[in-house]
C-alpha cells in the first residue's frame, strides 16, 4: 500500500472514531453534572540569538470536554497548532512515521497540526480506578530529565525545551488502579499504542548532530536510510506497565515495570554491494526500577532509579554502529522550601551502561546536575524561575531563565530564555546554535 | 517568614527524636569502640615526662646517668634518737641494705650505705681499702670504731651520716625507673616487716621514691575525686530534677567524654601523665553543665506546657539550647586549645588538646544522644518541679541581682574608675608573681615521704642532686693536678651557693687517699700535686677496693669526672639561683681548651622543665585570650565587642596573679593550667551578659530599662551558673595532691570574678561608653516580651536548671502553686481563663466528613481580582486529617490540587503534596513552613489547615476582656506565640481573636508580625448551621503590609458525603475533581 493511501485511511478511521463518540455523548449525559468546556491558548514566540530572525511563532489551542459517561467521566482534549514560522519544522516527511496506526494527528502541515490530543474515560470504584482512552502517564520523581518517566513518548521537536505536558505524547491504553492496602496502589497499564518519540526532523533547528545519538555520516559512501516504523500490531507489539506505589512512614515509594519499545529507534548500518544501508528498528526493553521521596523539614528528598535491559548504544566503529549493553540510571534530588515563596532544587543524575567495552561513543558512566530556583512575588502573580542542566562529565548544558506574570485569573504572560553552552558533540551543546529568547501568553477560558 | 537556621536545626532534632535507637546504638558503640583502647594506655608519672624527648638537657642528663650509671635513687634514711654508732643503729644499718638488695630493680652494686662503703686507709705498704664494718656489729667498740673512721673521712659527713650523726642513708640505685612506681611500693613493704630497735625510725625518700609514689599517690587521689565529683553532680541533677532519668544521661554524657578521650589518648599513644588525672574531674564539672541545660529547658517546657508533645518538647528544648551550648563549647574548648598551643611541656599540650577534645565529645553528645535517649526515657517532669517553675517570678537570688544592678547603675562611674584603680594595682602586683615548683610540695604535708624528704634534708646535706660533669678532653685527663685544681675549687664555690650543703667527687677521694697515705695526717687532706701520683693513688686504691667504687664519680679511661653536688631544696625558685651561678661559674672561671663543665642531673633538669613555664603560661593565656576575644567578636560581629568580653576575664585573671601574690601561691605545674580553664568558663557569663543586653536594649533604647530586666533573670541565671561551676571545681579542693588543691581555688577564684565583672563593670562600662554594638540586633534577639522571656531563660544558657537546682534546695523558694494563672484570673476575673477559651474554640463540631465548594477572590491593592473556584474535600481518619483541594478553573490552573495529611501529634510535620498539571506530577513538598502563605492567597497554610482553630501547643492563651460587637458580647481571646521559634514558624508574634461564646467560632482576629507590627485581619461572615455543625462561609482576610485581600466563600457545605479513602491519595490528585 502506499504511503498517501495508508495516511488517507488512518485519517478515516480517527474521524469516524471521534465522530461516533461525540455523536454518543448526548446519549449519556443524563447526570448532575453538565458537560463542561473549557480551552486553553498558548501563544509563543521565540528570536534566535544566533541568527537574530524569529525561530518559532507558535499558537496552540487546546479545548477540553469534560461529560459523565455512564458511570464514569469522559475527557477529551482537542489540540490545533499553528506555527507561522515554523523553523523547527521545515519538513514532516519523518513525523507520521514514528506514530502508530492509532496515535498520530489527524492533520499534519509545516504549518498546521490538529489531532485528538486525550481522550479518556475515567471510572472510580471502591477499590479500583480505571481510565481508559488516549492519556498521558507519569511515573517517577525526577523533574527535567526522565528515568521512569517512559510510557508515553515524546516529541523532540523543540528538544526539551516545550512543556512536557505539551511535547508528552499522549497513549492510547488501559490504566487500571487497585488500592491494594491504605495507601498502597497498584497500577496495571496495557498499551496497545506503539507510537515512538517524534524526533525534529533533519536540517531543523533542534535537530540531533551529536555522534552520541545519530550515526556519523561515512566519506564516500551514500546511505541508503530505511525509515523506523513503530510497531504495528495490537496486541503482539503492546506495552505493558506495572507499577506498585505506597506510602509509609512518610515516605512515598513505588516500583515500577515496564515492557516496552524503547520509543527512539536503533540505527544500524552495514554494506550492501556498494551501499551503505541504513536501517532504524525499535527494540524492547525491559524497564525496572523504583522511586521514593520524602520531606524532612524544608527539605524534601527525591531519588529514582532504573534499570532497562537490551539497550543499544552508539559505537566508535562504524557498522553496525551499536552495542547492545543494560543500562542504569538513577537521579538523587533535594528541595529546599525553607524561605517564603522560594524553592530550590538540586538534582544529580547518574547514568551506567553495563559493558566492558570501549567501542562507545558515550562514557559508560555518565553524570549530569540539575539546579532549579523558583522564587515568586506579589501573592505568587509575578515567579522568576531559574533552570540549569549540566553536564559534569562533558560540560556542557542548558540556563533557562524565565519570569512570568500572572496578569489576570486566566492569563499569565512570560519571557524566558533557553541558553546552550558546551561542546558541540555533546547532548546540550549540539544546539549551541538554537539560543533564543522567547515571549509567551497563556490564556485559559 | 522562618529563620532558616532554627528550621534546620528543628528539622535536624526531629530526625534525631525520630530515630533513637540508631542514634544512642551510634553513642554507645562509639564509646565500647573508643573505651576499647583503655586497656593499652600506658602510664608516665616521670618527672622526665615533662621534658620532650628530644630536650637537650634530658638527653644529656641521660648521657650522663648512663656513663656514671647514675638514677634517680630511692634514699632510706634510718634514724635513731641517739647516735647511730651503736651496735643497734649500725646492725640496722647493715639489715636494711640486705634486705634492700634483694628487692626487685635494686641494683645490688648500686647501694650506698655505711654498710657498703670502704674506709681508705694507710698502711706501711701503702693503702688499704677496706669495709667500714663487716657482719654484726657486736659491742660498742666496734661502733666507735666506726665513728672514728666516719670522722677521719670527711667525704661521707652529711652524705652517708648525718652531721648529727642521729642518722644514716642507705642510697639505692635502680635497675629500671620504668618501675619506680613496684619497687618503691615493694621496700615499704620490705620495711615494714623488718623489726627496728626502740627509737629507731626508717624514712624513705629520694628523687627515685617521690616519682616511684607520685604515680600511685594521684591515682589514689583520682579515684577518691572522681568518685566524689560524679557523686555531686548526680546530686545536684537529681536534686534539680528530681529524676533518675536525667541523673542517668548525664552520667553517660560524663562517661562518654571521659571514655572517649581516654579511649583517643590510648589509641593515640599518648600515656597518662601526672597532671591527667585532673582531666576526669574538670570534664565532669563541664560535660554536666550542658546536659543540666537541656534538662532544664526541656522539664521547663514541660511544666508550662504540658499539653505539647514529649518529642515537641524535646525538639524544641535542642533548638533553643544548641545554639548557647555550642558556644560556651567553642570558648571553653578555645581556653584549653591556648593551653595546646603554647605548652611546651608535653603533659600540658595534651591536657589541653584532650580536654578540648572531651568538651567537644560531651558537647556532641548533649546534642545528639541526650535527646535520643530522652525521647526514649520520656522522663515527665516532677510535679513539685513543675509546680516551682510555674511559679517563676523574683526569689532572693533575683533581688540579690536587681539590688547589685542598681547599685551598678547608681554608680557606674565610681565602679569603672574602682576597677581601673584595682587593675593598675593589681598589674603591679602581679609583676612580683613567683614562677615556683617544688615536687615534693605535690604532696600534702601528712604524707610520709613528705615528712621523709624533710627528714632527710634536716639531718643531710640533701635529697636533691645537681650533677657537674667534667670533661678533661683526653684520656687520663682528669689526672692532671690542675683539673683537680680547678674541679676542687668549682666544689668549693658550689658549697658557697645557697642550700648546698655538700658535693661529691673524685677531689674527695683522691685527698682521702693522700690522707690515708701520709699516716692520716690531717694537714695532708689535699689533692696531690703529681699526676703520676694521682695515677698510682688509683692504682693503689684498685688493689683492696671494689672494681666500681668510683663509677660513679669517674669514667672508665679518666677523662669525664662527675661532681654531686647535693642540696636540701628542691624548689625551683631556689634551685635557679644555684643552676644559674653554676652556670655562669662555669663559662667564665671553669672552661678552657683543656677541661669544659656541664650541669646535669635532677635539679638541673628541673631547672630546664620549669625556667620556660612562665613564658609558656603567658603565652598560652594570650593565645587563650586572642580565641577567647575571636569567638566573641565573630559571634557579636564585632571587633569591640570581643574586647568588651574579654575584660572580665582579662581583669579577674589580673586580680587572680594579684592574689596568688598575695596569697604566696607561685605560679606552677598545677596552677598554670587555671588561666586556660578561667577564660574557658568566664568568657561564658560576659558573653551571655552582652548578647541579652544586646536582645533587650533595642526593645526599650534605654540601657538603664535594659538592665533593669537583665538582672533578675539573665544576671540570675548567670549567678547559679557561677555556683554550679563552683561546686564542679570545688570538689578538686578535697584533692590531696597539693597543685591541685590550689588549681581548684584558683579557679574559683577566677570564675567568680569573671562572674563579679561580668555583672559589675562590664554593665557600668556598657553605661558610661555606650558602644554601637548594644543597639544591633542579631539573629539572636527576640521577638517580643514574651518570647524574650523564654529566651532569658534558655539562650542564656544558663542553668534554668540551675535556677531550678536553687528553687529545690529549698533556698529562696517561692509560692507554691499555680500563680502563672492565678495573675491572670485577679487581673480579668470574670472572664474564662484563655487556654479553656481555646478549647472550646478547637472542640467545635467539624464532622467527619466535609465537601465544599471554595471560590477565592484575591484582589491587590490596587483591586486587580483574581478568581480561583475549588472544590474541597476533608475527612478524618482517626485523630488524623486529610484535606484535599482541587482547582477548578480558572483553566490555566485547572486540575492543580493540593493534598495534606494533618496527623494529631503536635511535633510531627504534616505531610503535603501538591499537584501540577503542567508536570502531570504530584510533587511531595515541605510541611515545615507553615506560616508560607498558601497558593498566594492571605491565609498561611496552618490558616488552612486549622480551619478556624489554635494547635494549643504553639501559644500562650490569654482572656483579655469581653467587646460587644453587632449587638453580641464576644470574648478577645489573645494568644502569644510560646516561643521565638514557633513565632518565626507561624509568622505572628500575637493574634487577638474575637470569640462568640454562643458557638464558639471566631467572627474577627488581628494578627500582628513578629515585630509586633500589625499584619492582617480576619473576618468571618455568614455563619450558619449545616448539617448541624456550625459553619463559616465567608472570609475575608486583609492583610495591612500588602494591601492584598484574600475572601473565600465556600458553598455547598456538605458533611454528610461519605468519602473514601481514596479521595485523599497522592494518585487521587492524578485523577483530577472526584465526580
């Protein structure tokens, strides 16, 4: 089948999907409780410090449906973006592709996207809780870079820079909650939706250069790149998730599994005749870890740690250009409240790749600290917030200053600033290029 | 807004209160692991000890002991009534140096005794050497005979007989002196059993004697000191407290610091010396004095508030005291470190470094073990305690102080020019203080080798020994007539000094000799004027004597020659003038190319271990002064202020010197220690004094106000402490060991006036110069009158303890029962009392259940609104409280929700989390600070979670009068912050609450800031019933530093919704509003 047809047919299927729903929700809106709608505009535009035009013009709107469904309680959230600049997103050709058959946008432009951003349905019992639909999840405790935070993929096409609750993308899957004691829970995830992460695509602005994450182009040879496609079959190619969370003696504590794709593909490479084939495959993991937290005083601890088996990793040998090595990570933080209306965070990221080998790109030991000020004023209208992301063992990282202002109930307005330093090569300081500032409004209605 | 260091330091206490049993397992094993190491300490009561091993003068007294196989002999004197020159005095004689020689360490060629020594005579063939008498001295002939010989032989008149000839010696040289200490106790034990005709009497002494006993002599003493000094202070604790709990950590604490240093002396290798022993005892009086502080503070708190929780207690107790407590740590344990750094004498360097160390130790375990194991003991306070403490109020102690404080400020230019008088007078006596140390004056006088040593040097020429070693720089040198000269003229001169009363050589031999060899002529008693001569006397003598008769005058190949010279003195006052004639004698009329002289010997190397003790003293005292002076201007932040801390100290160590002057006590061994401990503790009362005058002064701005609140409970506080210091040190002047004795007086002494000038000129000093540093406020101040109050009590640090220690002794106690309410209840009688009031307030229905829907209007000053609508949800489990707040619009905040756990103990932190739809996370965040304000609205977040109710442990609850408002008669309800810590915490210094004693309910409050500065009112509207239970549905809170308005009006009330469980967990948040 072609590609046009396939994306033709998938566009009917989510229509016809949405369609029945809404056209149902009438049916079952006989409770107390009036449906309910509500929407949220987001408004940001970012100037390129490198090369001082506008890097972004970015609008999104998202509209939310909340309604009593039977017994339970329906969501659904709607989201059309529109980007007048867009230099983040000059081609969409890789986009669809890392979408399964059932989680990508129904409309996709260098300009426009809409789509079906949640859609759940939630049912509380006595002892269990479901929801059900497209949803995002979030394990873990670590803010800013992610362990166990894996469930649901992400787009990458503004790095980390977007909200994670924006660059998250949402799952369809069953989520299920058992209260198995006081305080202790039990959550069972069955994830048929195989979408992978959205990578920027190539030749735009956050595009990945560093060797550490993309192969390194071979002189003289052409690739031959075949394109990474998300798994595709419902139940064979699901996820499954588990995660047991309690609280005890003040502290909050879970562990958690997962069986999953690991949602950004494996590039391999080999020679075909006279051909370099490139080829992109997602591989499964086994994810295992656990978090914990508690406060002692003003200060609040934070750990999280994990464990992913069959992980690959890039090499300094060019075919296949990866390794197959378990890995750990694990993330201490601190919070610090013990001034009025400040907050401040320090965490340290640790990552270890299981292997003797000296073919990686990367070190196998890895570490990284996050620092984070947030200080508000006025009856928390005005908040200046200040994020930094650094790499101990390569030096490179992130600031992101930002102050924001509460102007009315309903409308914050901001100016913020993401600010790369570091080697070229590494993670951050791949996009030294990308330093913008940016102005922003949010309005809610 | 919280200060942040006392939330550390409660966050820190709580978690040490939370987990006991690791903290005291931790204490316990580091004792078993440092105590461990006892067993391997090794002792070292040598005189020698005092010296490094590398002293030149230690080295060479060594050098030379070893040539002349000289020690520090045991000397046993036997003494007759009569003459010793009788068959009875001379077979006495004769059976002491037998019995001797067999005992252990002797050296059986290194006796000296009548019963040993050989007479030289004449012969026709030349000499004889032969014994004075042999065998059993059967009749008096024979004794006489003995006489005679004594009498022709000069050389042994006042060295072996006394001048008297009532006494005789028997010198016995030792093996090891490693051993002194066995073989001493071993020849009493010999003596003792051997019978002694009528009138006979045996004296053991000698250099070798007073090291042999010191030893054991300080150890016995240690054990009787010890024993009392932990028995006084138990007293004392349980007298204060009543409890057997606090007597028992106390004693821990004790042992802990003891253990534990002497555990790290062990490990470290560093022996027990002489003056140790003192260690224990001053460690006892110091490590207490912080565990009567924290019990103090801690049964204080639990008298006045006993509805608060043990832990909260205790929490609070640590946070209050730490801070004090861990400065008079830094500036006693700064006091012994000076003693560190300028002692020169090992001893006294580790002393300070290992009393440091043991004030750190008991300091650490004050903060970290005692309230462990008290959250485990909860040891409640005694009824009577508890009953005196509430009744606080001026006692005769606290009149005492108020009277001398008014005396200071009536009469503060007369006290500054008093003292500056006394102080000039004193600096000029104490240029005349005495450096002296005499080893046998560390014995008391009853002592038998006290008496001994006297003996012996009133009836020879002396116990004490100064050696002269001769070098002839050649072999046979000392052969040569014109060094004998020279060696026979240096004796005669030696002889001229004050004390010598005799001097041994090769000289007197050699002239014994010529004697013998011209017919004992008596004329011919001098040297021979021919080498050869003097060579073939040797060769002669070394046919009828012994091979080592003169090892100790003369080396094997006749080039070293040793001169004793002995003296009946061993003051070190009195040695100086002998050493440094000598000294000067040498350089100037002795040495040359051909023959040098050098002094050695004990006297000489007292000398050398005493010359420099002055010095170092002075030293040391500066350098204990300069951290004293540091500690106080960091602390104060200011570089005046440190000196103004300083002169109470500086004036009574000033006075102390004066008073030795006066009192003919020299500065020595055992009372050069005192400044570094002096400092140490008085730095104490004149630091306590300027950080209350500094607390109080910017309340008033009045220094003559000030005061007059300082005395009766800083001043007071300070005095008791002075008694609690007096009675630690006090037990040291039952201890027999002489310098000890004088130690603990002079302490005393000290500490006293440190005491005196800390309440007296320092106060005047403050009136008359008024220094900028008064008026800055530092972190320590309090907040208001009231926490003021508190922190009198607690910062300073004193012994409210000891303020209860007076109120149990039954000394100046005051009423007996509850007047602290009694006041209130004269002052507003009609009126309920506060705390009831409170109660009432907090035993309003709230149901078991509640949902509400909130809506928040929060409008700025310049009436910009912002609209928040909630929905709430709260539920007792148990005494527990889960409230759960979800937002609802606007849409930007939609789905935030707020979730906290409220448990009923008082002292254990809420626990609250808080959901952020942009992070998709509920995030755990602090409890601690409850006077935040919460999600920007007017209410702090214990405003929220108290729903309109006090937490009785945070105040002191006040009825003040009844207000008739809209027609109702409500009561005003004022209730104080307990402390400065929970003010800070809650951010009111004071609330006023209008109460409707028709339901109970709030309808208006004022809060005031900690400053006392008006901060926010509160009104409460729309009250009606639902379901029953009365319910508030419309607050407006204003708060008046802002100009922000918070009204919250809550709708829907409903109390009948079962909830579950459910609703309140942190993935509930998750989940968005429940439906």
């Amino acid at each position: 089948m072609n590609p046009q047809a396939t994306a033709s047919a998938r566009t009917l299927q989510k229509w016809t999907l949405l369609g029945s729903i809404f056209l149902s929700l009438p049916l079952f809106t006989q409770t107390a409780l009036a449906a309910e709608v509500s929407g949220l505009l987001k408004s940001q535009t970012a100037f390129s410090l490198q090369g001082g035009g506008l890097q972004q013009q970015k609008w999104l709107l998202d509209l939310e449906y909340n309604d009593a469904l039977g017994t339970g309680q329906l969501t659904a959230i709607g989201r059309l973006r529109f980007d007048t600049v867009d230099d983040l997103n000059p081609s969409r050709s890789a986009r669809a592709e890392s979408y399964s058959s059932i989680g990508g946008p129904w409309l996709s432009g260098k300009h426009v996207d809409a789509g079906l951003r949640e859609l759940y349905w939630q049912y509380s019992a006595e002892s269990s809780f479901w929801q059900i639909g497209k949803q995002q999840v979030v394990w873990g405790e670590a803010d800013g870079l992610k362990l166990l935070d894996r469930v649901n993929p992400q787009s990458f096409a503004e790095f980390i820079l977007d909200d994670f609750d924006d660059s998250r993308i949402p799952l369809w899957m069953i989520n299920a909650q058992f209260t198995v004691a006081e305080n202790a829970t039990l959550q069972l995830l069955w994830i048929p939706d195989s979408s992978a992460h959205e990578l920027a695509p190539e030749g735009s602005v956050f595009a990945f250069t560093s060797p550490t994450l993309v192969p390194t182009p071979v002189p003289g040879l052409s690739p031959i790149i075949d394109m990474a496609k998300a798994p595709g079959a419902i139940f064979k190619d699901s996820d499954l998730g588990l995660r047991f969370s309690n609280f005890v003696a003040g502290w909050d504590y879970s562990l958690n599994y997962l069986y999953h794709y690991v949602d950004e593909p494996v590039v391999r490479a080999q020679i075909l005749g006279a051909d370099l084939r490139v080829t992109q495959q997602y591989e499964r993991s086994h994810l295992l870890g656990g978090s914990a937290s508690t406060a002692l005083g003003n200060w609040i601890v934070r750990t999280e740690v994990a464990y992913e088996t069959d992980r690959y990793h890039r090499t300094q040998t060019n075919l296949p250009g990866v390794i197959e090595a378990d890995q750990w990570s694990s993330v201490i933080g601190i919070d610090w409240q013990g001034w009025t209306d400040q907050f401040v965070s320090l965490q340290w990221f640790q990552t270890y790749i299981r292997t003797d080998s000296d073919d990686l790109v990367r070190k196998p030991r890895e570490n990284t600290l996050t620092f984070l000020w947030e200080s508000s004023f006025f009856n928390e209208t005005l908040s200046a917030k200040w994020l930094q992301i650094h790499s101990i063992d390569h030096g490179d990282g992130i600031f992101r200053p930002r102050l924001s202002y509460n102007y009315a109930s309903n409308v914050d307005i901001y100016i913020a600033a993401d600010l790369f330093y570091g080697d070229q090569a590494q993670l951050f300081g791949q996009f030294d290029h990308a330093d913008r500032i940016s102005i922003g409004l949010n309005w809610g209605f | 807004m919280n200060n942040p260091e006392t939330a550390a330091a409660a966050t820190f206490f709580r978690w040490i209160v939370e987990h006991p049993k690791r903290i005291i397992a931790l204490g316990l094993l580091l004792i078993l692991a440092c105590g461990s190491f006892i067993p391997q300490l090794s002792k070292d009561t040598r005189s020698d000890a005092f010296l490094a091993d590398d002293n030149p003068a230690l080295i060479y007294r060594d050098k030379v002991k070893k040539i002349f196989g000289l020690s520090d002999p045991m000397v046993i004197a036997v003494v007759s009534e009569a003459s010793i020159f009788t068959p009875e005095g001379l077979n006495t004689v004769a059976a002491v140096t037998a019995a001797v020689r067999m005992i252990n360490n002797v050296d059986p060629d290194g006796i000296t005794s009548l019963a040993t020594e050989n007479n030289i005579v004449g012969t026709d063939e030349g000499m004889e050497v032969i014994p004075f008498f042999e065998g059993t001295i059967t009749n008096q002939q024979q004794a006489d005979a003995v006489k005679d010989a004594i009498a022709d032989f000069p050389l042994y008149q006042g060295s072996l007989v006394a001048n008297d000839q009532k006494a005789s010696l028997i010198i016995a040289e030792l093996l090891d002196e490693t051993y002194n200490e066995q073989t001493y106790a071993e020849i009493q034990s010999t003596l003792a059993t051997l019978p002694l005709p009528p009138g006979y009497q045996l004296h053991i002494a000698g250099e070798g004697a007073i090291s042999g006993y010191l030893g054991s002599y300080i150890d016995a003493d240690a054990q009787r000191l010890n024993p009392i000094a932990a028995a006084v202070i138990t007293m004392i604790l349980f007298v204060a407290f009543l409890r057997l709990g606090s007597t028992l950590m106390a004693n821990i604490i004790i042992a802990a610091a003891a253990a534990i240093t002497v555990g790290t002396m062990a490990a470290s290798g560093v022996p027990f010396y002489v003056i140790t022993n003192a260690l224990p005892v001053i460690l006892i009086g110091i490590a207490v004095a912080d565990s009567i502080h924290i019990y103090s503070e801690y049964f204080e708190r639990r008298a006045l508030y006993p509805q608060e929780s043990i832990e909260t207690a205790i929490v609070a107790s640590m946070v209050e005291m730490w801070r004090p407590i861990t400065l008079t740590t830094l500036t006693t344990a700064a006091g012994f470190l000076g003693l560190y750094f300028a002692a020169y004498m090992p001893p006294f360097k580790f002393f300070g470094l290992f009393t440091a160390l043991g004030v750190c130790v008991a300091w650490l375990y004050s903060l970290l073990m005692l309230p462990a194991a008290m959250s485990l003991l909860k040891t409640p306070v005694h009824p009577r305690l508890a009953k005196r403490i509430r009744s606080q109020g001026h006692d005769r102690f606290a009149q005492v102080m108020v009277a001398l404080g008014n005396r200071v400020q009536g009469s503060a230019k007369l006290i500054v020019s008093l003292f500056a008088v006394a102080m000039v007078l004193s600096a000029v006596t104490a240029s005349q203080l005495r450096v002296d140390e005499d080893r046998i004056a560390t014995f008391h006088p009853s002592e038998p080798l006290y008496q001994a040593d006297k003996v012996i040097n009133a009836h020879f020429d002396g116990s004490n020994y100064l050696d002269i070693v001769v070098d002839a720089n050649e072999a046979e040198g000392i052969f040569e007539p014109a060094v004998l000269q020279k060696m026979e003229a240096l004796q005669q001169y030696a002889q001229t000094l004050p004390w010598v009363q005799g001097s041994t050589s090769v000289v007197d031999y050699l002239k014994q000799m010529n004697r013998a060899l011209n017919e004992g002529d008596p004329q011919q008693y001098r040297l021979p004027t021919d080498k050869d001569l003097v060579a073939q006397y040797f060769l002669l003598y070394s046919a009828s004597g012994e091979p080592t008769d003169f090892e100790e005058e003369v080396d094997y190949d006749y080039r070293l020659a040793n001169i004793r010279v002995s003296l009946n003195n061993g003051a070190f006052a009195d040695n100086k003038v002998v050493v440094e004639k000598l000294e000067r004698y040498l350089a100037n009329q002795f040495n040359d190319a051909n023959v040098s002289a050098t002094l050695s010997g004990r006297v000489n190397l007292n000398y050398h271990w005493i010359k420099d003790l002055g010095r170092s003293h002075f030293i040391g005292t500066g350098i204990a002064l300069f951290l004293a002076w540091l500690v106080s201007a960091l602390l104060f932040r200011s570089a005046m202020a440190g000196i103004y801390a300083l002169t109470p100290v500086a004036a009574s160590i000033l006075l102390v010197y004066s008073a030795m002057v006066a009192l003919s006590i020299p500065l020595g061994i055992g009372t050069s220690m005192f400044a570094a401990v002096a400092i140490g503790l008085g730095v104490d009362f004149a630091i306590h004094t300027i950080d209350k005058i500094r607390s109080l002064y910017p309340n008033s701005g009045d220094i003559h106000t000030t005061l007059q609140r300082f005395y009766p409970t800083t001043g007071r506080a300070l005095l008791f402490n002075l008694l609690a210091i007096a009675l630690g040190f006090g037990v040291l002047v039952t201890s027999k060991v002489v310098p000890l004795n004088n130690f603990g007086i002079i302490v005393a002494l000290s500490v006293s006036t440190s005491f005196l000038v800390s309440m007296t000129l320092l106060p005047a000093m403050i009136i008359l110069f008024k220094p900028r540093f008064i008026g800055v406020k530092t972190a320590l101040l309090p907040i208001n009158d009231d926490a003021e109050e508190n922190s009198v009590l607690s910062k300073a640090g004193l012994s409210k303890t000891v303020v209860s220690i007076a109120l149990l002794s039954g000394i100046g106690l005051l009423n007996h029962s509850g007047e602290l309410f009694a006041s209130e209840s004269t002052a507003t009688k009609p009126l309920p009392e506060g705390r009831w009031i409170a109660e009432q307030i907090n035993a309003v229905d709230e149901g078991i259940h509640r949902v509400s829907a909130l809506s928040m209007k929060l409008v700025d000053r310049n009436n910009k609104e912002r609209l928040r609508e909630t929905q709430t949800f709260r539920s007792y489990v148990g005494a527990e409280k889960r409230t759960v707040l979800f937002y609802l619009t606007p849409r930007n905040v939609k789905n935030t929700a707020f979730l906290t756990y409220d448990y009923p103990q008082a002292d254990r932190d809420d626990d609250q989390w808080l959901y952020l739809p942009a992070l998709r996370k509920a995030r755990r965040i602090s409890a601690s600070d409850r006077g935040d304000y919460f999600l920007g609205t007017d209410f702090t977040y214990e405003d929220i979670k108290k729903e309109g109710k006090f937490e009785l442990s945070d105040y002191h609850f006040k009825s003040l009068r009844t207000d008739r408002v809209h027609g109702k008669e409500l009561l005003l309800l004022e209730a104080i912050p307990v402390d400065n810590e929970t003010a800070q915490e809650l951010g009111y210094g004071k609330v006023h609450s209008w109460v409707d004693p028709s339901n109970w309910i709030i309808i208006k409050a004022e809060f005031w800031d900690i400053n006392q500065n008006p901060l926010k009112t509160l009104r409460v509207e729309d009250i009606r019933q639902v379901d029953g239970i009365w319910t508030r549905h419309r607050l407006r809170i204003d708060n008046h530093k802002t100009g922000h308005h918070t009204e919250f009006v809550f709708a829907e009330v409903d109390y009948q919704q079962p909830l579950t469980e459910n609703i309140f967990s942190r993935q509930s948040l998750t989940r968005g509003v429940p439906r």
